[in-house]
C-alpha cells in the first residue's frame, strides 16, 4: 500500500534538500545565529494543538525554530524504510523582515491519542502536516479547508466518518494521505477541485460507492492508491486524464472487472498493481508502452488469453505478478527479464515444457509456477529453494521435484496428522505435534516429512524481504492454553498450501489453531491492523474474511475451527490465501495476509483392527458399550418427548450430543455474570435474560439463560445448540458453547460490542448511535449476506422466522450479526412449503406467514425489508403514526412511493451528507422485498447483489391498503389471547379462516 514514501519527484527533491540542510545546521551549531521566536500568536496554537494531540512532552520554554532545541530531531527523508517516530516543528526563517513562522509539524509514531486539532489553522504559514502511526480518532476538523497546506498526511489512526467534502477547497494540496483509518461512505467529488494534487492514498479504509468521475480533473496525479475498500461498479475508464500517473494500486478495492482500455495511455508507469477484481474478465490488458515498468501485478483479475510477448522484454522489471488468472499456452522461450528477481506465474492454465532459462536462474531470483499444466520435458528443474513447481504438471504432479520425495514413500495409511506451524516439535496432552520450522520463502516447496508437504506462494511487498520474515514470532507473555502451540506460526503473504499425504481415505476432522501474535492490542497505532484471509480446504473455501482477532476477541487468544472434509486419493489439500483484504502496514510495513499456528488432521473412524484378536476385542467392547449408549438413546427420546417429566437428567441426555462446542462450567458462569447481577443483565428474550460476562482469561461473552418458567425452554436449547453450533458467517452471531448444570440451561455467546440495531435506532436517547449513511448501507448489507447464508449457502437450511432489529446485533466495528435462531426449523427440500405454528413478531412477520401460517423462505424477505425501511427511515414499523393516518411505516412508504417522494422517508438525522442513489436504491430494495406476493419477491442472493449495485432493483408499484392486514390481525390476536385463561401451561388457539374455511394446504395458528 501507498505510504509516506510515495511522494512525487518534486516534492521528494524538496524534502530531501530540506533534511539535508537541516541536518548540515544542526552539525555546524556553532555558526548558527539564534532564530527569533515565533509570534505569540502562533506560540499559543502550539499550547492548544498539544493539548488536542495528547502531545504532553513538548517544552514551551525553548524556541520551536532553533534546530538545537528539544523541538527538533531531524525529520526522515521519504523513501528511508523503518523510519517511523520523529517528533519536529519546523520554520520559515526567510520573510524579509526576518520573522520566522511556522511551516512544518512532523508528529510521527508518537502514539497521540487525541483529535486533530482545530488549532491548526491558526498557523496561517503552515504547509505540512505530517501525523503518521498515531492513535488519533474524530474525523478532519473543519476549520482545515481555510488553511493553504500542500501536504496531510493523517494514515495510520483511528479517524472515521466520511471523507470531508471540505477538502476540495485546500486547492494548494499536493500530497494526501489518508491511508489505514476508518473512513467511510462514498469518495466526495469535490476532490477533483484540488487540481495540483499529485498523490492521493486512500487505502485500507470502509470507503463504499463508485468512484467519482470529477476525479478526472487530477491531471497532475503521480500516484493514486485506494485499495482494500468496499467500492461498487466497475473500475472507472478515466485514465486518459491521468497520463503523469507513475503509481497505481487498486488491489482488493471491491470493483468489478474487465480492467478498462484506458489504461493503455499510462505510459509513465512504473508500479500496477491491481488485483482480487470480481465479475465479468478480460483478455491481458494493453500494457505495451510502459517500458519504464519496474513492478507489475494483475493478480486474480480473471484474465484469459496468452501472456503477451512484450512483458519478456520489459528491462527494467523487477517484480512480476501475475499469479491466480487463466492465462494460457506457453512461457516465452528466450526471457530478458534479466532484472525480474520475483515472477509470479502460480495457478493458471499455462501449458508447454518448462523454459531453460528457469533452470539458469541462481538463487537471487525466486520463480513460482505453482498450480499449472507444464508437460514434463527430458531435461526436468533441479529441486531448489528458489524454484516452486508444487502442482505444476497436467496431472498435478511437481515436476523435476521427484528426487525431493524419494526418502519419502507412503509406508502406509496415516490416520491423523499434527503440526507446530511454524514452530519446533511439542506435545500437547497425549498429542504430538511435529515441528515445522522451515524458513519458508517466496516461492518456496518444501516436503518435510513422509506425511506431509508444503508449498509457500508470495512476496511481502513495500519492504525489505528476509527469510524470518514468513515466521512469527511471539515476543509477549501468552496466557492462552497451550501456548507452546502459539509462540510461533507460519505467515505467507499470498498463498501457503499444507499437502497431506499417506491418509487412509474417508472422513475427516481438520481442526486449525489460531491466534493473532503479531498485530498488537493496545493504545497504539501497533493496535489498528486489521489481518483478513481466506481459508481452503480440498480446494472448497470453509472461512472467508476470516479476522483472527475478531475471532478470538482479542490478540494473544487462541480461536480454533474444525471443518468436516473427505479424503479420497489420500491426499488433503489446506490453504490459506490472502485476497488483498485489510491492512498491509502496521504495526509495520509488509504486515498482512494468512498466519497460522497449528493444524491436526484426524479421521472420524478407527483404524482397521491387525490381527483377530484385536477385532475379537472390538466386538466385545463394542458390544459393552453398545448397550448403554442404546438405552441412553432410548432414555434421551423418552424424555424429549417428556414421558419422565425431569426424572431424567437433562445433562446425562446432552452430554450425549456432538456439538462441537466448549461446555461451560455453572460456577465459570457465576464468576463470569458476577452472578447474574443485574448491572450486567443485557437484556430479556423470549426464554430467558442475557447477561455480559467476563472469564478468567479476560475474554468478554454473552451469557443466555434460559428462563425455568418455559416449559419450551429445553426444547428450545436443543434446537439452537443442533442449529448454531455448526454454523460460521461472518454475519450470524457465534455460539462459544453451553453449560449444562442440573436445571441450568445456558448458552455463551460471542459478545457484541453496540448491542441491537433496536438500541441503536430506537433506544433511548443516551443509547442511540449516529449511525450514517455508510453504516446504515453496511448494516443491511450484512443482514442481507447473514440470510443468503442461511437460506443458499450452509449445509442446514434455515428459515429464521423471526427476523427484526432487536435480533440484528452490532460488533464493534458496527458490523451486522443475525442472532437468536431458537424459532428457526430446518426447511426439508423436498416440501414446497411448511405449514407450522407462527411464532414471529408483529410488525415483520409476512401477510401469508400471519394470515395463513404459510412460511417459506421469502417470510424472511418480507421481515428483512421491514427491517430495511426502519434502518434507512430511523424510524419503527409499528409505531409510526401522522397526521394522514398510516397504518405503519411501510404504508407511508407505499404512498411516497406512488408520489415519486422516496426521499421523504430517509431518517432527517442524516442531513443532507449521504449517497442519495443508494438511499433510494435501498428503499426500493426493502418494497420489493414486501411484496405481498411471496412470489415477487428477490431471494436474498438476489438482494445482496442488488444492494451493491450489481443488479437492477425491479420497482414494482403497490397498493398501500393490503399491508394493514398483520397488524389488524396482530392487535385482534393479541386481544384474544388477554381474554382466554391457560390452563396446564397450553396456549390458546386462534384460527383464522376465510369464508369457506381453513385455506387449503394450511394448519390452524397457535399463538
């Protein structure tokens, strides 16, 4: 990613004569003549910018423009890696009156944790700004757009909200750095107003939307870097504006492909980097001009085609990337990419015997052609480190690596395997993990033992490169359970391939230990890396984005995952693969991508028995065993079925289940809530109360227990252990575990940070949150993708059922999580429909599912829409009531909708500083999805796709008098049910029938 370091040619020149000359006075103090002070004025800014900064150390009895002062410590040259504290104040001592002004602050690594000061513009002289590595949060003050500063440079602290429009009218900046912070919404367009812009680096923030055209208007633009954001639509055909562009970096920025024919104009490049484009592909774009191109990535953008005959001839490349496409045919014979020391060819459809020159290159060059079709030649590569042919042939074989393997035959079928990632042997209770403590490297295979074999893709750019640099190494106290397995782990920043071999075929259990060892959890820049990676095992992706530390709730922290898979030629494939996500510079430059710190591989059967004793033993066990488990079978029916009315522990029943859970101890429980105490109480469910809990190792949970009232409760439990428990997105909530006591049912639950977006929206007003624009778009969004899960994508089915804003809980980051699947059944494919007792909310329960009892996923469309129109209005369904008289907020949407007014709805806390077509579109998506027919509307797949812009919202006008209906029958229901007394614990039954009966195809409601 861009940094500091990318500055242009002149203002690079400049800097450099600036350090050199500072650094000649400070070694010649004895021929300087004391400069004047600063006016007072200026002098009183600097008290107010320290007390906003945080700046505690800086002493106002010296004179801030004499070098010698503590003031001052040289600040670095751009381009000098590893430099990152500085904390220096520079002046302008040239005014012909001889007053100095100041012109310069340099407050680098510092670690300030306070705002950007207002203050600033009250040194009416100042030029830079320069607030790298710091904890600062807030956004950009206002006050900044009077001010005539050519360079900010703010990456790397905690600022968020959208990107000031305000900006454009700073006309004098040159250099723009907002890289690495929390900034969100779309990109303004007022940028393209700061005409003598030369470098704009907005990297590895929330920014959303399309980019902006007006952009265009940079003409002087060197270096543009916006990768790792969540942009929508294609990438923008404008390059013909930018022909002084030498520095390009769009990696992972969210767009669409084909890479635009646009960039064919760029001749002046000498760094591309584009990568992870999703959607339609394209042939290998024009890049024929660039002679003076010294780094080159097109990494997964779905190019086909052939790799053109010019990129052999490029004399000045260095790095070439083109890895994960479909490029196709032959590697040049003859190649002059004599200065190219890293080539990325790895998983393509290339063909053809491996060129000679890959044999002549030394080991300062590191060549991969992983993961290709390569006929085997009669003069085959020689097994060196330099070289990665793992999986390179037509028939997945490594060529030229077969002496690698020749003290590694199968001896036989293994049926586990355990490794130490990047760590020396240990064992951990009765398991032996073996060490894996080799170096690693950029295109590296190396097989280590009989069992196993691995293969490293990838080179950690924007620093020096090293071999420790594909090791972690923890240098903290770890207070996690077996820690010997997390003091080290392996890193790649691309692609790391573990190749099991030797297993006996059948199922297996992969269980992969992580913990995030090197990003910090302080108040510190070191705190705010974000690492994001993708997870493949036998080539099917099992974790996506997956973020260890929001994971395991912290850095240091073990979080484990165990994914089912098969094996059936004996081989096991895991991967980890970096997709461009996240942050690529702290704590330090070249920090990202995959981290692993153990991996155990077991089968899910026994080994087959040697001799006929042995199997004699096993039948007699079996038969032992058999019996118990039968009756504890048979007992855990009985008592589902309640025949033993609580004679029956609910614990010996349980503890019969594979949940594939942590099980919670009561007292861990108490000590957790501090017994339940009522500060800690979250809120109330439908079973029971929620509690926040804190255990031993300081790890912050969710604590549900379930209500002894409900006789429903047990089932209920049940039902959301079988449900949940196997379930991982990154928008449902996490079930840690359970803990099963005597009469205590609970459940643990990852901890939400923001609690409900009911709370947020509706709550009271000490417990609102400023929710804008971008979030409200990222919060149904992350719904949307939570249902599409449930619904399309995971093994189990699910229709929630109950889907509203007090069940959409908010992490930290304000990311969206569905919660409480306790209602939710399994949908069996081959019914059309179910047909069963309603039990959703008034206000977002769908006409046919209150009306009828008729439930079908799209029930839980209608609910998300609901839900969709109170995010974007701000206001509740139910409770929405003016002076015309609508039945809810959905009725008034209607009408603004037959109006052509959707505008009218958007919550007026949003002013008028949001995306308007996203608003509308959002709208537009929630009526669709209100449809009154089940029918018309989108699956959630399709919603989502909608929502980022990707599809057309179909707009469908409908009447707003047939969605009064629920909510009549939610207040009649209600009414009824106050007048009839239960008996036995049984609920009353209200049915409701058309005039000639019950619908056909439909069960009477209990409500």
């Amino acid at each position: 990613m861009g940094s500091f370091g990318g500055v242009s040619m002149t203002v690079f020149h400049l800097m450099i004569l600036t350090w050199v000359l500072m650094c000649f006075r400070t070694n010649n103090v004895e021929a300087q003549v004391e400069p004047p002070l600063p006016p007072d004025s200026e002098m009183e800014a600097l008290h107010e910018i320290a007390a906003e900064l945080g700046k505690k150390d800086w002493n106002f009895t010296e004179n801030p423009c004499n070098n010698r002062s503590s003031w001052f410590t040289p600040p670095p040259p751009p381009n000098v890696p590893g430099v990152t504290n500085n904390s220096t104040v520079t002046c302008n001592c040239s005014f012909p009156n001889g007053e100095c002004h100041i012109d310069g602050i340099y407050l680098r690594g510092q670690d300030l944790n306070g705002v950007l000061p207002h203050s600033l513009s009250k040194l009416s002289y100042l030029k830079t700004i320069d607030l790298n590595r710091n904890y600062i949060n807030g956004t950009i003050p206002h006050e900044w757009a009077t001010m005539e500063l050519e360079l900010i440079s703010i990456s790397m602290n905690r600022l968020s909200g959208p990107i000031p429009t305000f900006l454009g009218n700073i006309t004098t900046l040159v250099y723009l750095s907002l890289e690495n912070n929390r900034f969100s919404g779309s990109i303004p367009h007022e940028l393209g107003k700061l005409v003598n812009l030369e470098n704009l680096i907005l990297s590895a923030n929330f920014l959303t939307g399309e980019f902006p055209l007006a952009l265009s208007n940079l003409s002087k633009l060197t270096e543009l870097r916006i990768s790792s954001n969540n942009f929508t639509g294609k990438i923008p055909d404008i390059f013909r504006s930018w022909k002084q562009l030498e520095k390009l970096e769009i990696q992972a920025g969210g767009f669409e492909g084909p890479i635009p024919p646009s960039l064919a104009v760029l001749n002046n490049l000498k760094e591309l980097r584009i990568s992870d484009l999703h959607g339609e592909g394209s042939k290998f774009p024009n890049l024929q001009n660039m002679t003076n191109m010294n780094r080159l990535m097109l990494r997964s953008c779905n190019i086909s085609g052939s790799i053109p005959k010019y990129i052999w001839e490029y004399s000045q490349l260095q790095i070439l990337d083109l890895s994960f496409n479909r490029l196709e045919g032959k590697v040049a014979d003859s190649n002059s990419l004599v200065s190219t020391q890293y080539m990325y060819l790895t998983s393509n459809l290339l063909t053809g015997p491996i060129p000679e020159w890959v044999n002549t290159r030394d080991g300062r060059y590191q060549i991969d052609l992983s993961y290709n079709n390569f006929s085997k030649s009669s003069e085959q590569a020689s097994c060196r480190e330099n070289l990665n042919l793992f999986k390179s042939s037509s028939e997945g074989k490594n060529l030229g690596l077969e002496n690698c393997l020749k003290n590694f035959p199968c001896s036989k079928d293994w049926y586990s395997v355990h490794i130490n990632c990047g760590g020396g042997a240990t064992t951990i209770g009765d398991i032996n993990y073996e060490g894996d403590e080799d170096a690693g490297g950029p295109a590296k295979y190396f097989p280590i033992e009989e069992t196993w074999e691995t293969s490293s893709t990838g080179l950690f750019w924007d620093t020096s490169v090293s071999a420790k640099d594909y090791i972690a190494q923890n240098v903290s106290i770890l207070r996690t359970n077996n820690s010997n397995l997390y003091t080290t782990a392996r890193l790649s920043p691309l692609s790391l391939t573990y190749y099991v071999r030797c297993l006996a075929n059948g199922n297996y259990t992969v269980t992969l230990h992580f913990a995030e060892i090197v990003i910090r959890q302080n108040s510190s820049f070191r705190s705010l890396g974000r690492r994001i990676f993708d997870v493949y095992v036998q080539e099917k992706r099992e974790l996506w984005d997956f973020n260890i530390e929001n994971e395991a709730k912290g850095v240091d922290k073990e979080v484990i995952r165990r994914i089912k898979t098969v094996v059936r030629d004996k081989t096991l494939a895991i991967r980890f693969h970096w997709a461009g996500k996240g942050t690529t510079g702290i704590p330090k430059r070249g920090t990202y991508g995959p981290l692993i710190s153990a991996i155990s591989v077991d089968s899910d059967f026994k080994p087959p028995v040697a001799n006929d004793w042995k199997r004699k033993m096993k039948f007699v066990v079996a038969a032992a065993v058999s019996v118990p488990c039968l009756l504890l079978v048979i007992l855990g029916i009985l008592w589902w079925k309640g025949c033993f009315d609580d004679k029956v522990s609910r614990e010996q029943v349980l503890r019969g289940l594979d949940l594939q859970t942590g099980f919670f101890t009561f007292r861990q429980m108490k000590a957790a809530t501090n017994n339940f105490d009522a500060a800690n109480k979250l809120g109330e469910g439908g079973f029971g109360s929620v509690y926040k809990g804190v255990l031993l190792d300081g790890a912050i949970i969710a604590v549900k227990q379930l209500s002894s009232k409900s006789r429903q409760g047990d089932r209920e439990f049940l039902n959301e252990l079988s449900m949940i428990a196997g379930l991982q997105h990154p928008n449902l909530v996490k079930l840690y575990g359970c803990c099963i006591e005597g009469n205590q049912l609970l459940l643990v639950y990852e901890y939400l940070e923001n609690n409900s977006l009911s709370r947020a929206l509706f709550g009271p007003k000490e417990s609102r949150l400023k929710l804008d624009w971008p979030t409200r778009q990222k919060i149904c969004l992350g719904i949307a993708k939570g249902l599409a899960f449930l619904h399309e994508e995971s093994n189990l089915k699910i229709v929630h059922r109950d889907i509203k804003t007090t069940n959409v809980l908010l992490d930290r980051d304000l990311n969206a999580k569905i919660s409480d699947f306790g209602l939710a059944k399994f949908d069996e494919e081959e019914n059309t429909h179910i047909s069963t007792r309603v039990a959703g909310t008034i206000g977002y329960m769908a006409p046919e599912y209150a009306l009828w009892g008729y439930l079908t996923y799209k029930a839980d469309v209608y609910s998300f829409g609901i839900v969709a129109l109170e995010t974007v209005a701000g206001k509740k369904n139910t409770r929405y009531g003016t002076e015309e008289d609508f039945v809810c907020l959905q009725d008034w949407a209607l009408v603004l909708q037959q109006k052509g007014n959707l505008m009218e709805l958007v919550d007026p806390t949003l002013g008028s500083e949001f995306n308007k077509e996203e608003a509308v579109r959002m709208i537009k998506v929630a009526l669709l999805c209100t449809n009154s027919s089940p029918a018309l509307r989108p699956n959630m797949s399709e919603v989502v796709k909608m929502l980022k812009g990707r599809t057309h919202v179909p707009e469908l006008i409908m009447d707003p008098s047939i969605f009064g209906d629920e909510l009549r029958l939610g207040a009649l229901r209600d009414q009824f049910n106050r007048m009839q007394p239960r008996k036995g614990g049984e609920s009353s039954t209200f049915t409701h029938s058309s005039d000639s009966g019950v619908l056909p195809g439909s069960s009477s409601m209990s409500f």
